[in-house]
C-alpha cells in the first residue's frame, strides 16, 4: 500500500513500496494505453530507471506488451507498451442488502461476463450469501469460456465493516453480522485468491480510475443503495482510516430523536436517503400511493423515477423531500473534505438521475459554505458498468501484484466445491 493508501508508513517494507509503484505504474498504462515509460515516469513520480525495471517485471508476467514506437522530439523512438488484456482476468463481487451482481474483467478492465442473484427477505444468513456469490462467480467463468488459471482473483465488496487482513466482515448493521469469517466461508466454494473490501472504497477507487474522479486530488463519492456511505478520494488516493473504516457518513446523525436505524442510533443520514428510507418518505407523504411497493426497494425507486419524469407530484415531492435531507448531509461533507467533485454513485443514484441530482444541489447551496461549495463539481458517477464490481476488481489486480514472488497467493486455497482454477 502506499501512503496515501492509508498505510502506516513506519510499517511499510521495501516489499510494500515495490508492490505500490507496481500497481501505480500498471494502473496508469490501463489508463492510458499505449503509453511510454517516460510518460509513465512524468504520471507516476517516479524515476526513469525505477519506471523501466517496473515495465519490465510486468513484461515478465506477461500483464503488459509492447506495442511500438513513438518518435521523440531529438532523440531516438520511445518504446510504447499498453495492457495486455487477455494477459488474465479479474473477477468483482458487489454483495448488497439485496442482489450478489458479479462481473468478469480481462487485464484492461473491460467486462466479459456479468451475472445476478437476487437476495431476498429472509436470506441474509451468511451461507445463503456465500452460495449465492459462489452461483454467480461461476456463471461469469462459464460464461467467459476461460481457464481457470487466468483468473488471478476475486474482489470481494460486502456492506459495512471489514478487516481486510483477516477476511473478516465485522459488522454489516442491516444484517445484524458481527465477525462474520466471510473469506474462510467462500474459501469452501471459490478457489481463486480472495480480496475483501467495503463498497465505499470500491466505487471511490473505480471514480478515481475511470469515472468523475479521475485526475482529481480529492473527491467524495456517495453511495446511495438500501446501506448509504462516502468513498473518500484526499490527496489523490484512497483514504481508508485506522481501521479501514473512513466513509461511513450514513451512520452520521442527521436528525435528533430521528427514526431508529439498524445500528442502532436514531436519527442516522442513511434512515432517510438509503432506500428502506425513501420508501418511509414516499409512505409518510401518501400512505396508499401506488407508487409505493412495500416488499420491493427496486420497483419503488423505478416508480417514483418514472412518476419524476411523469411530473407526478407525490413522486416529485418525496425526490425533493430525500433531497433536501442528502443536501444537507453532503453539505456537511464538503465543508469538512472541501473535495473537487462529489460523486452520487449507486443503484438508487442511477435510477432517480439528473432529476435527484437538480435538487441536491440547490439542497447543497443552502446548508454548504460558500467557499468551498464554489469549488466543488456535484455529478453523477459516469460508470456504465457496476462501480462497486469494478473497484473490486482493482484489489483483486493490487493483490495479484502483492503475490509477485511469493509461492502461493494470500488466501489462495484449494475449493470444496465446483469453482476451482483448472491445473
């Protein structure tokens, strides 16, 4: 990890480092292959000579190719190298309240293969989770027709907190787990090495590589789903905080003596802006309406965005009410962070759309202060593809790159079940 990682540096070993300028050189020819390896020195920091025996290491593990020459102003062609995309495929697991939507990635982070399990009321144990993650990790190899062996890993993206040195989700308040073993639990179905991570981090990182963060110093990307969290983007990376736990702002008081949330406090941003709130928005304000469907979040969204663009005026009042809540959280966001760019990322984001987007911001211009507000873009995540699967398919790729010259990948195992790489 890199400092700005959110690594202790006094703990940082000359493997660490190697393993961060790795990532930071492949991460940077995926952006913007072909490129050269004075670019990638001039994009990085890093000196010419550390760039090209980093270049060549990724040559050797056959994650980059060469591709040519550009002239030089002066001076003799520059070797170009770019991605090699069927060099190895990465796999992203985006595990919710209530969908596992997985999705397979070649090398340059195009989508091969998607596939979705619906969770449902009531299936919310652990091994109900992990079978349901191990069905579509399997639809998306089968469907992507590729050894086994290419896959070099699979990120995993679980609500709430997680240790990612332990595999352990701490604490995922909507499903009452505490100290929940969940990389042990997949080890028994998945065979690829395992990377577990939190949402918030996944989708700030897939911003930060292709979307509205990209080229940005600091960001705040907003998840807006049944759980709500800010990804955080400070001083051109990933913040994660002590305990990898930055970013859980839907946990953060909005309302004194407000509705009572599933961790427990009253009053939290995510009881009214998270979907299980909008819901009690839209039922507070029309208890009968038709727009509402008690025992399905997603067709409840879809109503009230089709209600917005139908000019309905409940539909339009309950945007603007769960608006003027998320304004003035995010407010409260940009006047701590003072980011460039807030993000509103998520499946809840994308369905309302612009029409959300219109009322946060006037929401924000009331409660933000005018400096930093005047510096601060508020958008849509540009992603068209599942930002939390593609940020998780980063850390599979870091933790690829970790394992570089060490006998067996971190928590690499051989499967109880069907999903194993062929040998």
């Amino acid at each position: 990890m890199s400092r700005r990682d959110g690594a202790d540096p006094v703990k940082r070993t000359s493997r660490d480092i190697r393993t961060a300028n790795r990532y930071e050189v492949l991460r940077q020819i995926i952006a913007a292959s072909p490129t050269s390896r004075q670019e990638l020195a001039a994009a990085t920091g890093l000196s010419l000579a550390t760039v090209a025996t980093l270049v060549g290491e990724l040559l050797d593990l056959r994650m980059i190719t060469e591709v040519g020459f550009e002239d030089s102003a002066g001076g003799r062609p520059r070797g170009l190298v770019a991605v090699n995309g069927s060099g190895g495929a990465l796999i992203g697991v985006d595990i919710a309240e209530t969908y596992v939507h997985v999705e397979l990635f070649d090398l340059a982070l195009n989508v091969l293969a998607r596939a979705d399990e619906d969770v449902r009321p009531g299936e919310s144990l652990p091994e109900q989770v992990v079978a349901h993650v191990a069905a579509a990790v399997g639809s998306v190899v089968a469907q992507a027709g590729i050894e086994g062996a290419r896959v070099l890993g699979v990120g995993v993206s679980v609500p709430g907190q997680v240790d990612r040195a332990t595999g352990i989700s701490e604490y995922a308040p909507n499903w009452d787990w505490h100290n929940v073993p969940l990389l042990d639990l997949l080890t028994e179905h998945i065979a690829y090495p395992l990377y577990l991570d939190n949402p918030l981090r996944a989708s700030a990182v897939a911003e930060l590589w292709f979307g509205a963060a990209r080229g940005r110093g600091n960001a705040v990307v907003v998840n807006l789903g049944t759980g709500v969290g800010a990804g955080l983007v400070l001083g051109g990376g990933l913040h994660r905080g002590v305990s990898n736990s930055a970013g859980e702002w839907g946990h953060t008081t909005l309302v004194l003596d407000g509705r009572l949330c599933h961790c427990g406090n009253h009053g939290c941003v995510e009881t009214y802006v998270g979907a299980p709130g909008i819901m009690l928005n839209l039922r507070e304000l029309s208890p009968g309406s038709t727009l509402l469907h008690p025992e399905d979040q997603t067709a409840t969204i879809d109503a009230l965005a089709r209600g917005v663009a139908a000019r309905d005026p409940v539909a339009v009042k309950v945007v603007r009410d769960t608006a003027r809540y998320l304004g003035a959280g995010i407010a409260d966001l940009i006047n701590l962070f003072n980011p460039e760019v807030v993000v509103l990322s998520s499946w809840v984001a994308a369905t309302l759309g612009e029409p959300l987007v219109a009322e946060v911001r006037e929401a924000v211009a009331r409660h933000a202060l005018p400096r930093p507000l005047a510096a601060t873009e508020i958008v849509l995540s540009p992603i068209p593809t599942d930002p939390v699967c593609l940020g998780a398919a980063t850390f599979a790729l870091e933790g690829a790159l970790q394992t570089v010259g060490q006998r067996s990948p971190r928590r690499t195992v051989r499967a109880k079940g069907r999903i194993a790489p062929s040998t």
